[in-house]
C-alpha cells in the first residue's frame, strides 16, 4: 500500500467512525424497493452468471400459506423472508431464487429429498454457498432445510446453513412473532398495502395465538410501524450478508470462485 492510498484509507475509516448526522441517517436509510436484478425470476442468464462470479451466493427464501390475524396476507412468512434476502443481495452481492412455498407439515421423507434436488441443481449452475432462510419461525424448517442441504454439502465445493431471518440479528430492534409486532411491521414496511389495520378492529385480542385473532406477541396495532420493519429488516440482512461472507471465506481458497465455465445452454439448461 502506498501512501495515497493508506491517507485514503484512513480518511474514509475516520469518515466512517463520525457519527452521522440526522440527514445523512435518512437518506442511508434501508429503503422498501426491491432490485429485480438480485431476484433470479426476473434475471437473464448474463446477470445470473455476472452475479454468481462477483459473489457465488444463493438466498432461497422458505414459507408457507398460513392464517396471520385479519390483518396480513395469509403467504407473509415467505413473503417476509424473500424481501429481506433481497435486502441482503443488494448489499452484499448473491442471488436470491423465488419463495418457496414448502413447510415442515409436509411429508418430510418426500419433501426432504425434493429440497436436496434443489440444491444441488443451485451448485451444478455454480454457486458455492446455498442459504435457506424460513419465515416461518419453527425449528423443524430449519432442521427440513439442513436436511435438504446436507447430501449437496456432502458432495463437496459448496456450504450452506440454514436460518430463520433473524436467527443471526435477534435482540431489541430485531425479532420475531406470529402476526404481532415483528411481523406486521416487516410488512408495514415492505408492503404496506397488503395491511389492513383496521380489520383488527378497536376491541382487546385473544392472547397466545387464539381464535378469533390468531395473533401471537405485541398488540400490532400499539407496537408495530413501518420504522420498526425498517430497522428489523436492515439488521436481518447485514447479519446473513456477513455469514455468506464467512461461509465463502470457509472454503478452500480455489473452491470460491464461480463453479461453472459459462452459463450456457450446452453446460445448464435450468434449475
């Protein structure tokens, strides 16, 4: 390093150290926009393939169609996992492969070896890290998506994990819960359209998931905000931006890199 570049240096770690101003926090602020050029459905095969050689990452976001209040879309945990993955790959790089609407109440000797032909379709295109990430926060999505992973993991050049969005962030400003604070927030913020507030109604909700409400946490309609989903999903996304980084970094230095040639009809057709 010479010495322009070490003063160069320098000066951004030292720009970086200044608290930032009220100004400065806005407009770095996470905005709700989601690139589609992250987003593998809406991609073309250059842009997979220039994605995958700049970071050799794959997101695939997991939920399903489930009762969430009167108040959120019944697919909100796919939907939740998706936006913040995509979150993720604007920021650190990767790809993100379309929700998958696949849960734990399946026939797990049928669907576990359905997710490990998944995966291992997503290292023959060349990617050398998978991340399964379930917004349905219950520990056998994680233990189905390890078990889809493992057979691809075995075979070499690839690691994965598998996480709940806020396995890696969890605390204060980033959590979890059915329908409540956590969850109405992430899509006050993401799709705010897609809530309906005034479907709760005025009056007291049944407690710990219970019917008529079937919401589990913090009363939405006190706690939740389209700040608090902001905050919840910057965490979430830099924390499993960061463990891509280390899982990569985990792998002999000469396994990566891009795991393909090219992206080209006579080498990979689909996945």
């Amino acid at each position: 390093m010479n010495r322009r570049e070490f003063c160069v240096g320098a000066a951004a770690a030292a720009a970086l150290a200044r608290p930032l101003t009220a100004q400065q926090t806005e407009e770095t602020a996470m905005t709700n926009q989601l690139r589609t050029d992250v987003q593998m459905q809406f991609m073309r095969p250059w842009q997979l393939e220039a994605a995958a050689r700049r970071f050799p990452v794959v997101y695939v976001p997991f939920g399903l169609i489930e009762w969430h209040g009167r108040h959120l879309p019944l697919g909100n945990d796919a939907i939740k996992a998706h936006a913040i993955l995509v979150k993720c790959a604007e920021q650190f790089g990767g790809v993100v492969y379309p929700p998958v609407y696949f849960h734990a109440g399946f026939d797990r000797a049928h669907l576990e070896p359905l997710l490990t032909q998944l995966f291992r379709q997503l290292r023959h295109t060349g990617f050398r890290v998978i991340i399964g990430v379930s917004g349905h926060n219950i520990r056998e999505q994680i233990d189905m998506i390890e078990a889809g992973l493992a057979p691809a993991i075995e075979e070499g050049g690839v690691c994965g994990v598998g996480l709940w969005e806020m396995t890696l962030s969890q605390g204060p400003e980033s959590d979890s819960d059915h329908a409540a604070k956590w969850e109405t927030s992430n899509m006050l913020f993401f799709y705010p359209d897609l809530v309906e507030m005034q479907a709760l109604g005025d009056g007291p909700l049944a407690p710990n998931m219970q019917a008529p409400d079937g919401i589990g946490g913090l009363d939405p309609r006190v706690h939740a905000s389209a700040e608090v989903g902001r905050r919840n999903a910057e965490l979430c996304a830099e924390a499993i931006g960061r463990k891509a980084q280390e899982l990569l970094a985990s792998l002999p230095e000469d396994q990566r890199g891009f795991g393909q040639e090219k992206i080209s009809p006579e080498r990979w057709w689909l996945i």
